[in-house]
C-alpha cells in the first residue's frame, strides 16, 4: 500500500514537473527569435577600408621610414611607400595632392597637416618638432584604380610611423569639449554646442567660421571650403572626415556653416583638428567631442 502510494506521488510529481517545463518552453519560444528564413544571395558589397595610420602596412603597400625627426626645430620626413609593384610615388590626387601627411604627438597635440614631395623615390616634407614625446607621422593616400565607396569617393589607405623626440617633455592634457574655439580674428562654433554624438550613427557635423560676428567668407584650401582630421583620443586612429557641398554649385557657404559627415564608430573621447582659409591665410582650430 505505501510503494503504491509513493508510486502514485513520484507520477504526479513527474507530471507536474514536465508541464513546468513545457510552460517554460513556450514562454520562452514565444520571446525568441522568429525562425531564420533561408539564405538568400546577395550582391557582393563594395570593399570597405579602414586603416587608420597604426601600422605601417595595409592592403598591400607599407611605409618604410628613411628619415625621421631626432630632435626638436626644423627636420625632415622621408618615407619610402611600396605596394604591389614596388616602390609607389604616383597616387590618386584627392584635394589636390596625391599625398597628405600629419604629424601628432601621442598627447594629441603638436598637429601639422603637410604635403609631400617626392624626391628620389620618397615621399619627402620639412617638418617642426617644437618639444620631445612620442609622436606619429600618417601617411594619407588613395591607390590608383580604389573605386568610390559613396558619394564621398574612395576611401584612403593611411599608414603610420611612430618616433620618439628624446628630452624633457610637457605633456598637454586633452581639453574637454566647448563650443567655440579662435584662430586670429574668427570665431569658429560647433552649432551643436557640446553635446554628445552616437557612435554607429551618420550625422553631419557643423561649424559656422564668424568674424566680428558675422559669417565669414570663406576661401577654397585644397579643393574644399574646410579639412578636419579625426583623431580617437585613446588610440590615435585618424579619421579624414568629409567636407558636404554647400550648394550644388559648390560655391562658398553664404553662411559661413562647415558640414561634414561623421559617422564614428567607437565610443569614446574624439580629438578634431580644423583646417579653413579666409583672409588671405589658412586658419586651424581644435574641438573635442565624445561619442556614446
């Protein structure tokens, strides 16, 4: 009579258990996933690119330093680039110059943006090291035949070269993102104040150039209106990010208003470098933002 009765309790408890997990097993089915339909062949997608000057090679072409600064003042870059057919020294021209090249130092300050000469077979520029540091001179270029990648051309291949300036050094600490920055008589403000961006997400960055108050006119500086130069503050990594026609003539913004499309893709702290013409002279600012 007992094993009958125990039995009977280990039934219902089996019972009881395997309705549990059967209510279980559609709860969670029905908060899953819908069933993965299938494979279907899409088109192939254009080559993405995305060195971003922390290493000497990529996509077949690497940068072999021959001169490099060794102390502070006036010195000179040399930098010989080989690719798939040896030594490279004829490039697409994008802004005007088949080459750019920038020097930062690891504090992020220091910036220089250059343009090379060829001479003997290297990518060659004089360059100004005002104190010691770690700093990295990058190499910006868009290989010949790279199709568009969109409606901002092709996207460069940008290789770099870390050198170290021995001596005492004063490091500048990163300022925290304002609103306005100043170059001589102009005002340069990022019309979205402070505020965050997210990363992931294309946005266009704006700055409107004033002067005396007023919009500024703005000259042409290397086939655009304006450059700004991307650099992640904890990395390095740069980013050229793109200037955006003010009209469809590409005429000067009558407005003095800078558009460019961002589109970050980490989180984290981003070092922004300005470059524009007006007055006669090249004007250069910096901004900090942060992508969450």
């Amino acid at each position: 009579m007992r094993a009958g009765a125990g039995l009977s309790r280990r039934l219902t408890a089996a019972v009881t258990l395997a309705g549990f997990l059967g209510a279980a097993y559609l709860f969670a089915d029905s908060r899953g996933p819908a069933a993965v339909p299938a494979p279907v062949a899409a088109a192939p997608s254009p080559v993405a690119y995305h060195s971003d000057g922390l290493s000497d090679a990529y996509d077949g072409f690497r940068a072999e330093p021959l001169t490099l600064p060794t102390g502070r003042g006036t010195g000179t870059v040399s930098v010989r680039v080989t690719g798939p057919a040896g030594t490279a020294t004829d490039f697409q021209q994008v802004h005007t110059k088949q080459m750019h090249m920038y020097v930062l130092r690891d504090d992020l300050s220091g910036y220089q943006h250059l343009h090379p000469e060829v001479v003997d077979g290297a990518w060659t520029a004089p360059v100004t090291i005002t104190d010691g540091g770690a700093y990295r001179v990058y190499l910006e270029f868009v290989p010949h035949g790279r199709p568009a990648a969109g409606p901002t051309g092709a996207e460069p291949t940008v290789l770099g070269i870390p050198f170290v300036i021995a001596g005492d050094t004063t490091m500048v600490p990163v300022p925290a993102p304002r609103e306005r920055a100043r170059s001589g008589p102009y005002t340069v403000r990022r019309l979205d104040g402070t505020a965050d961006l997210a990363s992931g997400t294309p946005a266009a960055l704006q700055f409107q150039v004033l002067r005396d108050g007023r919009p500024a006119v703005l000259e042409p500086y290397l086939g655009a209106y304006a450059h700004l130069s991307n650099f992640e503050v904890r990395t390095q990594g740069l980013k050229h990010l793109h200037p955006l026609p003010a009209d469809a003539n590409g005429g000067a913004p009558a407005d003095g208003v800078l558009a460019f499309h961002a589109a970050f893709a980490e989180r984290g702290d981003k070092r922004l470098f300005l470059q524009f013409r007006a007055g006669g002279g090249v004007h250069q600012v910096a901004f900090t933002l942060f992508t969450t």
